[in-house]
C-alpha cells in the first residue's frame, strides 16, 4: 500500500460512521510480514495484549473488568499504524535508532495516511515517537495544552482537513497509566 512493501495499516468497518474519527499510531513492527492490519485483527480474534489492552482502557475510559469494556468496538472504529514502518527487528522496549525515526518514507506515509482517511483527531504513543512525527510537506501547528498536560497538542491541515494531534506515554511502558491518560484522552477526543 502507498508503494510501501507490507504497510497495511488497520481500517476498522465502522471507521467512517465513528466521531471523532480516530487514528492509533503506534511506534514500531518487529517483524517484516506482521502487519499493523494483520496486528489488530489477531486482537480481534481474541489475542491479547498487554500494550493493546492498556491503550484502548484509557482511550475509552473504561477498565477491562468493567462490563461495558469492548476493545472490539474500539478498534472496528479506528484506524491503526505503526509510523516507523521499517521493521525493527529487536525485543520490545529496545529504543528504536533515530536513523529510522527520521526516515523521508515516515513523514510521506503519514502523509498519504492522513490524506485517505482524513482523521479528525490522532493519538501518537511514545514521547520519542511524538519528537520524531513529521507530516510531508506539512507544519505542525501547537495548540493549547490539554488538561493534565504540560505539552500543547497539534494540528496538521492537508487539503482543508485539519487533523488534532496528542500524545500518551508508550502503553507498552510499565508507569502507562490509566488514571493519567484516561481524563487527558477524554478532553482531547472532545476537542
């Protein structure tokens, strides 16, 4: 897709009828044939992870042991992809090199990425990813911080359509926090 050999980001069947309309970018894949799309799908099939589980209880503001905690309908209402979309083959928590952080291939994918779904808001994980994002040909704009965050969010317009940015902790990381993130999500995803 977007003539990047394996880059199948995860399209949810109710993306398009879904406000806001979410994009997940996460940070790195660490295998060449595991794609974002084929990801999401085993977690939809009933695999579960750690990473996965934590983000989507802060995005939706309800614990897993809660009855109304459905990561399914989460993810068939979102868009999900790894921005570094060169393989990193290493254990998880390895920091990614900066060397592929800063790839042109990035800021173009996202681009191309923002321009087929034209997602009203984005959550970027990791504080290295959120310092490395670039969008093609596109300036970041700062907004106001976000309750409970020292950091202003973003906001990118290609073709009319603006796009908020935020930010969370890596939910891969053990202090990822729901109390943290939970409220700072639920401000941003009413923006």
């Amino acid at each position: 897709m977007f003539g990047q050999t394996h880059f199948e980001p995860w399209q949810g069947d109710q993306y398009g009828k879904s406000s806001p309309r979410l994009l997940v970018i996460g940070e790195s894949r660490f295998d060449e044939e595991y794609t974002d799309k084929t990801i999401i799908q085993d977690l939809m099939n009933g695999y579960q992870h750690r990473t996965f589980t934590n983000f989507v209880q802060a995005a939706t503001g309800t614990r897993c042991s809660e009855r109304d905690y459905d990561a399914s309908r989460f993810w068939k209402s979102v868009v999900f992809y790894n921005y570094n979309t060169t393989f990193f083959p290493g254990d998880a928590r390895l920091p990614l090199p900066w060397s592929e952080r800063n790839r042109e291939e990035n800021a173009r994918l996202l681009r191309e990425v923002l321009l087929k779904w034209t997602p009203s808001h984005a959550i970027v994980w990791g504080m290295s990813n959120w310092c490395s994002l670039r969008v093609e040909g596109a300036e970041w704009i700062d907004k106001k911080a976000i309750s409970g965050m020292a950091d202003p969010h973003r906001c990118v317009t290609l073709k009319s359509v603006p796009t908020l940015f935020a930010r969370t902790s890596h939910p891969s990381w053990p202090g990822f926090s729901y109390d943290r993130w939970a409220p700072m999500l639920k401000a941003f995803l009413a923006m």
